[in-house]
C-alpha cells in the first residue's frame, strides 16, 4: 500500500506540478475526516504519516481512568489497566494515545476521506496552474485558438485556457480554430473554476515582447525600448536607444537585410513598423518620430509638452500622414503635443521669424494631435527593411494621393 501510495504522489507531482507536502496533508486531513465520521468526533484524533515511506497511522489520545466503570466515553477515556498494555508506566489522569484501525472505517467514512484527497488535488492543481500563468503577467505566449464564444475567442495555452476579448483583437486579422497564435497577457484572475486569463492582441507591450525575443541587444540590456506607439494592424513606431555607442539601436532592431523586424510584421500580419532613434533632446526626437518626413525645424516647449513643426511644402500630407496617422503615432511616442505647419504656412502665419526655431531646433505644426491616452512608446515599419535605411513608399503615395 505504501509503494502504490508513494507511486500515485510521485506521479501527482510531476504531472499537476503539487508539492508532496500538500498531498500528505491532504491525506492527513482526509484520515481525520473519516475517523469524525466513523465516530462522530475527531477532536482528541491525531494522524501521523511518514514522509519517506507513506506510512500511516491513527491515534486517538485517551485520559486515563482508574476502573473501566469509569469510562464514561470510550473515544475520550480509557481504563487504568488498558492503559498499562500500551504504557505501562501510564498513571490516572494521564493522555495515552491508543491505535486505530482505519480499515475498519465504514464505506461512508472511507468514500469522504477520498473526496476531501480529490478536493485538496483540485484545489492545488487549480493553485498551481494560476501561479504559473501569474508569472507570465504582462509577457506573450503561445495558445491555439479553440472556438469563438460570440465575438470573444478562447485559447488554449497549454494548461490552461484564455479569452481574447473582441475589443482586444486587431480588426484586420482573420482568426481561425487550430491556428496557433502569440498574445499579451493582460491579467490573470483566480476564479472558482481556476485560473481566468486575459489576452490581448492590440497591447503595444506586445511588439515590445516581440522585440524582446527577436533582438539579443535588448535581451543582455544594451538596447533599450523607451518608448512604443501603436495603432494595432496598421502601424507602430518604436524608439530605441543604445547604452554602448558602437552598437547601432536602429540597426540591431532591424538585423541583417531586415531579418530580424521581417519576423516580428509577419507575426502581425505585416503590420509596419517605425525603429527610430531616441533622444533626450525633445526636438530631435519629435524630427526622428516624424520620419519618414523631411523638418525643416522644430521648437518644443518642455514645460508645456507640445512642439511647433515646420517641413517643406510637399511633405506636408507625409508628415501628417494617412487620416493624421503618422502625426498622431509621433504624439504618442514623444508625449508632445505636435502641431504640424508647411513652409508656406508657417510664413504666412503672424510674427513667424524661421530663426526662431531654428535656434531651439526644430517646429513642426499643422493640425494638432493630442499625446497618446494610454501608451507612450515608439514606431518602425515597412515589408521590407535594410540596417540604414527606410522605405515610405505607402506613405508617399498616400502623400501624393492627397495632393
């Protein structure tokens, strides 16, 4: 009984991933349970088992009486001379803990001391598996999309199983059952029915991750992330920054011929993706998220976190870009609020002096685009991207189209 016992908890633990510890006490507590209902009481009962061979027994402590005419209760109480068989030096009044035979328990008693066992293995197994996905909070994993529960998706992450809500799916992927996906994990829940996990698709922290995994600069801490922007399926722009100066940010997000970011848009579906340089001066880096666009010169106010912008003529649908997209990502990974002019507007505006931003660097206006409500990170894109180089040749078009 010992082996079969020591087998079954081996294999519980490597199989649910519950402690041997919790197990003995779910055995412990489950004796105790059918003793209180082979006797109706359990208070003066004790369980011992071993841990290295799975040996049990049970115990119930007795006090001591002189005559057995004396023993009003027999779980409670046990006569002088009884006591003497188990010790013998046992005097009045003392607790001597006397054997018993837990075969000897009903059916009834023996089916609740399963049913608490199972219980306590649900409940850990249920623990278990919360803790594990807890850990991956906020990092990306891979699960098998199931079936669709209305508009909501559920996934299969393994040993558990994620709902990828309708408002966190990216409205130009087509989703289907079996395909195997990576998510961002937004929050993990402790229900009653076990874990309940929330994914998303359309996080920025998502093309981070993706970044994180693809890029070993990152991975060891000599590229850094600062900032994400990100319109799911169609555009993000990310600004990145390098701690040793003989190592390329830009170049080492992009890889050889463009293999590393090719990886990460086909994962999103050819999503484009911005990479620009971070900087700490607010006009540089207002210029570099504005890219692809030409600046002629931008002026930013720290103080009030917004930026004039000023860029030649033609460039100006580039710089503001599709439906205000590019402008719109650029105030979301700067935090500045960016206001986009073309030379022959900012001339034409009233006490316009171009000395005056080209002193303090750079001004861009136009139309004004709010900093991003919730994230404040970066942008890089294209289908296809070289170590030095960017192509914007939909964003040109798109400039054209709306000249």
């Amino acid at each position: 009984m010992s082996k079969e016992l020591m087998d079954a908890l081996d294999l519980l633990e490597k199989e649910k991933n519950i402690s041997r510890d919790s197990l003995f006490d779910a055995i412990e507590n489950s004796l105790i349970t059918a003793c209180k209902n082979n006797f109706g009481r359990a208070e003066n009962i004790r369980v011992e088992v071993d841990r290295d061979t799975c040996d049990f027994r049970c115990f119930a402590d007795k006090e001591v009486v002189e005559f057995e005419d004396d023993v009003m209760d027999p779980l409670l109480e046990i006569c002088l001379d009884d006591a003497h068989k188990i010790d013998p030096k046992a005097q009045i009044g003392d607790i001597v803990p006397v054997s018993l035979n837990s075969k000897e328990f009903g059916r009834i008693a023996t089916q609740n001391a399963k049913n608490v066992i199972l219980q306590k293995i649900r409940e850990e197994e249920k623990d278990a598996i919360y803790s594990e996905y807890y850990e991956h909070e906020h990092d990306i994993v891979t699960g098998v999309i199931q079936r669709f529960i209305g508009k909501n998706i559920s996934i299969n992450l393994g040993k558990a199983d994620a709902m990828l809500n309708e408002n966190e799916q990216v409205k130009t992927e087509h989703y289907r059952p079996t395909e195997r996906i990576k998510v961002y994990i937004l929050e993990v829940r402790n229900g009653n029915k076990g874990p309940r996990i929330l994914v998303s698709r359309t996080h920025p922290d998502l093309v981070k991750r993706l970044f994180e995994q693809e890029v070993a600069e990152i991975q060891d801490g000599t590229v850094e992330i600062k900032s994400i922007a990100r319109e799911a399926g169609n555009r993000t722009k990310i600004a990145v920054y390098s701690n040793n100066p003989n190592v390329d940010a830009v170049g080492a997000c992009v890889g050889i011929n463009g293999s590393r970011v090719n990886l990460i848009v086909d994962e999103l579906n050819g999503e484009k993706i911005d990479i620009v340089n971070w900087d700490e001066n607010p006009g540089n880096l207002i210029q570099n998220a504005l890219s692809p666009a030409k600046i002629v010169a931008v002026f930013a106010d720290p103080d009030e976190k917004s930026a004039k912008v000023v860029v030649p003529d033609y460039q100006l649908s580039l710089a503001i870009g599709k439906e205000g997209q590019n402008a719109r990502l650029a105030a979301r990974l700067t935090g500045y609020k960016i206001d986009i002019k073309s030379e022959t507007q900012a001339k034409d505006a009233p006490g316009f002096r171009i000395e005056d931003y080209m002193d303090d660097e750079e001004d861009y206006e136009g139309e004004e685009y709010e900093e991003g409500e919730e994230f404040e990170e970066g942008e890089y894109s294209e289908e296809e991207y070289t170590e030095e180089e960017y192509e914007a040749e939909e964003d040109a078009e798109a400039a054209e189209d709306e000249e």
